[in-house]
C-alpha cells in the first residue's frame, strides 16, 4: 500500500512532453529507427528498442528512405 493521499498524485489530463499523437506516430518511429540504424544498432536491436519486430522495422525504415 502506499502512504499517498489521492490528490497527492500529478494531474494526468494532459500528455508529457514526449507524447506523440496517433496519427503522427509512424512517421516519428520510422525516423527513430532510421537513427538507430545511423547509430549501428541492427534490426533486431531496433525491434527490441521501439517493441515491434523486425518485419515492422524493415518497413519503417523504407519510409525513413533508410534501409539500413
């Protein structure tokens, strides 16, 4: 259990800094698979960073114009 009151907790109606919104999130995760494949990660390091699998990596970065 914890000590916390429940208005202790943040106010959660609005999204953090690093939200992204739906229809902007194909292409922010396609260019950060193009810079993790710039910065010599490989698909399945890629995969493992953004939780999809290397099939969905191939495809982002084609759309990065990155096929690394």
């Amino acid at each position: 259990m914890t000590d916390m009151l429940w208005d202790d907790f943040p106010d959660d109606d609005q999204p953090g800094a690093d939200y992204v919104p739906p229809a902007d999130r194909v292409p922010e995760w396609a260019e950060m698979a193009a810079s993790f494949a710039r910065d010599g990660f490989g698909a399945d390091e890629i995969a493992s960073a953004l939780c999809v699998d290397e099939a969905t990596v191939a495809r982002l970065l084609k759309l990065a114009g990155s096929d690394s």
